[in-house]
C-alpha cells in the first residue's frame, strides 16, 4: 500500500459546473433517510457523552442560585416552606389521616421530597430543550443529555433537601428504621420513571407548545393524585369485581383485583412513596407487590419515553 | 506537530427539505392547510433547500462552501453534525468532527470566563482533561487573561466572539467545520483567526469552512463548493469557482440599475487610452454617458470592484453636472488591476430639487475583462483587500 500522501492527487484540482438539468426534483424513494437509532447504540453513546452531561449540569447548579441571596439555602428552605403549608392545612384532618402513629410533619416531609424530586424533573426538564435552544441548534451530542441533565441537577438539591428531614428525626426523637436500608431501591424505581417521563414530555413539547402551558397544571394537580398528603394503604388491596358471595360486610370468593398493584404500575411514586414511609418512618418490610409493578411500570416509561424522544428527535433542531 | 490526517467527508446525493412554514401550526392553520390542499393537488408544504448535493473532502483538504444567503450552507453544515439530519442520501464523516456552528451560543451569561471555557469546550466534544491542559493556550490567544473571572454578561461582544473563537480554536478534531464566524474581533484578532485556521490546516485538520467573505476563503481553502438556490452549481480550486461565483453575483446586480434614478446612465464604458486592451498599468478611460434632469453642483463617484458592492478603490470629483445629455471622462493615469473580471460602479450623490433619491445611486453600470499579469497571492492566512491609491483626472461635458 502507497503511504498516504498530505496532499491530494489531481482529484477536485479541475472545476466541475452542475448541469442543472440533471438534478431531479424530488430525491428518489430508495435513498430516502429514515432515523433509527437502536435502543442500545443511542444508550452506549449517551454514556461516551456523560461528561457533557455533567457539565451542563454543573452549569445550571451554578448559574442556579448565582444571584440570589440565600443561595444554596433554597435548596432547604423551598421544601420546608411547603411543609409549613402542608401542616398548617392539613392538621385540620389530623383524624382522617392515618399515619400509622407518625408525627405529622415527618410523614408528609417524606412525601414532599419524593414528590419534588419528581415535579422539579419534569418541570424544568420538560422544556429543557426549549431553553436550551442555542445549544441544541449549535451543538452535537446527544439530545438527551438535556433533560437527564436537569435530573442530575434535581437530584443534587433533592439531597440537600434531606437535611431538614434529619432535624425532625431529631426533634421527635425518633431514629431511621434499620428497614431504611431498602430506600435506595425505591429511589432507583422514582429515577427510572421520572426519566421515562420527562424524556418523553421534552421531546413532545418541543413540536407541541401548548404542553409547556399546560404541565405546570399538571404538576400542580398531581401532587394530590399522588399518596403525598393521604396514605397509600387507602388504596384496596382487594377490591372486588364480581362473584363471590357478600358475607359480614366482606366479599368471599370471586374475582377481585389489587388497586395497589394496578396504581403502582400506572404511577410508580404511588407504592416509592409508600416504601419509603413504611420502612424508614415504620420499620415494616416493604409491600412487594405495589413495589414490583412499580418497578415495571417506571421500567416501561422509561423505554417508551426513551424511544418516542429517540424518534422525534429529528425534527429537534429544525423546530426549536 | 503534524499528524497524518485522517479525517474525510463524503456527501452523496443530500436532500433536505424544511416546512414551508416554519412556524407551528396551530389548530385552524391546520385546517387552513388542508383546505387550501383541498383546492389544489400541488400545493406541498416544504421546500428543498439541498438538492442532489455531491462533494467530497479529502483527508486533510480545506473546502469552502460559498454562496449567498439561504443557499444551504449552513443547514448542510449541521446536517454533517448531526445538529439536524437529511431527508435524503448520505453524509460519510470519518475522524472526530469539531463543529463551530455558531460562536457564542454555548457560553452562558451567568458563569465567568474560566467556567464558560470548561462549559463550552466540553460542549464542542473537549474533554475535562483536554481543557485543562489546553486552558492557558485558550486564554492566552483570546487575550482576556484579565478578564477571565468576570462573567460572561459583563464580557463585550467583541470578547465574547473571542472567547468562543478561541475554545474551538484548539478543539484539535480530524474534522473541523466552521460556519461564518471570522467577524470575531478587530481586524488584528481576524487576522490571528485566519492564522490559526492555517495553522490547523497544516496540522492536517480536514477543514470545511462556510463564508460569503471570499476573501476569507481564498485565503484558507484549497478548494470551494458553491451552492446556490439548494444546488452545488461548481466545485473545484478556490480561484476558479470563486470566479465563478463572482460573475454571477455581478449578473445578478446589474439589475440594480433599472432601479430610477434621477440621472439616467445611457452608456459606460472603460477602454485604455491607446485604444489597445484594458491591461494592467494601462493609462485608462471610463466614459459616462449620462443624462440629466436640471443642473446642479454634484458629486461623481466612480469605483471598480470585483464581485462585491464593496469597491477596491473610488475616485470621485465635484463639479456642475448640465442639464441633459452629456458625458464625464475619467482618466485613470494607472490601472491598478491584475487579471480578472471586474466591474465598474458609479453613482452621483446630491439630491434633486423636491426629491429624497440622489441622482444616481450606487451601482455597477458594466463588467469589463483585464488583461495582464495573475494576482499576487498574499501569504497563507492572509486576507488581499489591500486600498489602492489611483490618481485621476476628470472631465465633465
């Protein structure tokens, strides 16, 4: 093989006019583009890119609370101020909320830092391509490097936000159950989810503006489709569908079907949320069932999400 | 240090369509749409703006792709960075690509400088490692090593370019594609811009570059693609296809001079005045003939430019214009010109009684060829827009 040589051969040095009769109007059908990316590949480099990741979220950490006063403190003060509402609201209900003998401020704080880790996802992720726009029409990498970055930025003031859960440990006098050890797991199911989602939601606001106006609404609302404020245990465990026979107030027999379960897998915070207060808070052993479609149904966001973000992302540069 | 380059693109046959209308539909825009499809069968939708693109680079090479405005040239950039993708055929890039799409548009207001460059730089595909090591070159070159813990807000504009510049200046890929950004800086620091890019170049960078600043491209590429309206018309060695391009551009202005005036041009023209060809040193006549609507105290302008509205060099003279038909002589004692096609431009400022148009705005009234000797390139990385002193005497009658 001749070695290569630095500068080209004869080739180009000779100029070539187009006849522009030659060119068609339309492309032909054989060598039209279609994008796919398998699941796999777009993954492998998503993770040669993490770096960039880090760095964009480094810089939405920093330019965060750049040029406010208190600074990092938000990052305590925003979910400690929720709580004030939440209990100055509801210890009205005091009766008909069973904690299972919990102080009122502990069990709803758990709830409120799963729920904002969420929220504060979605929300900012969600349009994490719009406001990133000089960046996604400039720049190569991997597009979902946006909203998992926000992620990584939530997830970083979320354990800053753990802090004050440990001064009400304290000042109730109470210590984690050693069942708090399963916590971590039920953390991974809330990542995998608030992922899946938030993949999804970015990508599809970005063709359809009209989502950005009405997620906030959403997040909003949701906060009480979620067991933050009521015990997931209200939900049935075995709620009757037919047959059987009615015996003492109680169903025998029949076909019944668990509400937890089914709610788990439609929105996974449901039995995280519960998991997290029934080990920590209780020191029971989780309740599998909810936990185990939970895990399933976060798993299924995250791979439909990741696949619509993965097909819309076409269009990502030409529209933003 | 020289490497070996190995860093190529291939584009075959790329088409690229955009919405004709870029804006997102709403609801009753839909509806609109399929009624106006409804009444006619071709209505479409989107435009191309590549059609059938074919060019290659070869490892090590520099190209440029000219052409005007909305020509292509930058969504085909992006469609090699994968910023956007083609609707059809495909781009073969070999090497790590480095693209420099847009020089600010990475730096974040909110961070200093030494955070922005970590920003950026990562951005651009560098990795921590790299910048760390590259970060003093990098500051050094944008010269703002005062200024790099300010924030970015606080930074001009002029030192933004810089500082964007400069990252991507040492990025160091097998293929680096540059879009339109030496409007960096004073003319001292375009100057180091284009050094640097030659310095690239040498290194073995594959470079695809985009400018409509031809002086620019003739000063950093071996070869050029132009496109024009979606199409590559021409592809081959910078000089031909800049010529090329220039021509055309010349073609299409001298539309201009059907905009009305209050002077009419009824001839021009430019011969040397030994009656032999326009060559270069020859002594010189351009002869005008113009007519006029009153009589007036105005100004003659008369200039020679090659492709562009922006004269190489203007001669002018004041005095009483007649009224009517009459003719102005230019004698040019030098003809400053190396071979080539050039145009001349002309224009008559002062404005007529009672009107806000000036007799005779500027515009190219004829296209001449001049004979002689082939320019003189300037030095690898330099721009030619060198001012030339003409002397001239004029006459008016």
């Amino acid at each position: 093989m001749t070695s290569l040589s630095i500068d080209p051969p004869d080739r180009g040095r000779k100029l070539i006019v187009t006849d522009l009769s030659s060119i068609p109007a339309e492309p032909s059908d054989d060598i039209l583009y279609t994008h796919k990316v398998p699941f796999l590949t777009s993954l492998r480099t998503l993770w040669d890119h993490r770096e960039i990741m880090y760095t964009l979220a480094e810089r939405d950490y920093r330019v965060q609370y750049k040029q406010a006063a208190l600074g990092f403190a938000w990052a305590v003060l925003t979910p400690v101020m929720t709580l004030v509402i939440f209990v100055a609201v509801f210890s009205h209900f005091k009766g008909s909320i069973n904690t299972g003998g919990v102080p009122f401020p502990l069990y709803f704080f758990v709830g409120i830092l799963c729920w904002s880790f969420f929220a504060g996802t979605l929300g900012n992720g969600g349009s994490s391509l719009l406001s990133n726009k000089a960046l996604l029409a400039k720049t190569q990498f991997p597009r979902e490097c946006f909203p998992l970055e926000t992620m990584l930025v939530q997830a970083l003031n979320n354990v800053v936000s753990w802090v004050p859960l440990v001064l009400l440990f304290i000042y109730y006098g109470r210590t984690p159950q050693p069942e708090t050890v399963w916590v971590p797991l039920f953390m991974l199911i809330e990542i995998v989810f608030t992922a899946g989602i938030t993949l999804a939601i970015s990508s599809m606001i970005i063709q359809m503006r009209d989502l950005q106006q009405v997620l906030p609404i959403i997040i909003s609302l949701g906060i009480f489709a979620t067991p933050v404020i009521w015990p997931f245990v209200s939900i049935p465990a075995h709620y009757h569908l037919f047959g059987g026979a009615y015996v003492h107030g109680h169903w025998i027999g029949g076909v019944s079907v668990n509400l937890q379960a089914v709610y788990g897998f439609i929105n996974p915070l449901g039995p995280v949320i519960n998991g997290v207060r029934e080990t920590m808070l209780l020191g029971h052993n989780p309740t599998w069932l909810p936990l185990t479609t939970a895990f399933i149904g976060a798993g299924c966001y995250l791979y439909f999400g990741y696949r619509t973000f993965k097909r819309l992302e076409v269009n990502f540069a030409d529209i933003a | 240090m020289p490497t070996l380059p190995n860093g190529s693109v291939e584009v075959e046959h790329v088409w690229k369509k955009f919405r004709s209308d870029k804006a997102q539909p709403f609801f009753y825009d839909q509806l609109a749409r399929l009624g106006r499809q409804a009444k006619s069968r071709n209505a479409t939708g989107y435009r191309w703006v590549l059609k059938d693109v074919n060019f290659k680079v070869e490892p090590g090479e520099s190209m440029a792709l000219i052409g005007i405005n909305g020509s292509g040239k930058t969504t085909l950039l992006k469609i090699l960075s994968q910023v956007t993708y083609q609707s059809a055929g495909k781009c073969t890039v070999q090497g790590r690509i480095g693209a420099l799409l847009s020089v600010t548009s990475g730096l974040h207001p909110d961070l200093n400088g030494r955070e922005n460059v970590f920003l950026y730089g990562a951005v651009l595909g560098m990795s921590r490692e790299d910048i760390r090591r590259k970060f003093d070159t990098i500051v050094e070159f944008a010269e703002l090593t005062d200024a790099i813990d300010r924030q970015v807000k606080f930074y001009s504009m002029g030192m933004q370019m810089r500082l964007g510049f400069s990252i991507a200046a040492f990025l160091e890929p097998d293929v680096l594609l540059v879009d339109e950004v030496l409007a960096v800086g004073d003319a001292n620091f375009q100057q180091k811009c284009l050094q640097r890019i030659g310095e690239i170049v040498r290194d073995g960078t594959t470079l695809l570059y985009v400018s409509h600043d031809l002086a620019s491209v003739e000063a950093s590429c071996q070869r050029a693609v132009w496109l024009s309206d979606a199409v590559v018309r021409a592809a081959g060695p910078t000089s031909e296809v800049v010529t090329m391009y220039r021509t055309a551009i010349e073609q299409n202005s001298t539309v201009l001079t059907t905009k009305e005036g209050v002077v009419q041009v009824l001839k021009a023209d430019l011969r040397a005045t030994d009656g032999g060809q326009l060559r270069s040193e020859c002594e010189t006549e351009v002869r005008l003939v113009l007519k006029s609507p009153e009589k007036a105290m105005a100004s003659f302008f008369v200039g020679i430019s090659q492709g562009t509205a922006f004269p190489m060099f203007v001669i002018d003279y004041t005095g009483t214009m007649p009224e009517g038909d009459f003719e102005v002589v230019c004698k040019l004692g030098y003809l400053p010109l190396p071979k080539g096609h050039y145009s001349l431009w002309t224009a008559i400022t002062g404005f007529p009684k009672g009107k806000k148009d000036p007799y005779l705005p500027w515009q190219p009234v004829v296209s001449f060829e001049a004979f002689g000797p082939e320019r003189m390139d300037p030095p690898e990385g330099v721009m030619a827009m060198t001012p030339v002193y003409v002397g001239a005497e004029w006459q008016i009658g």
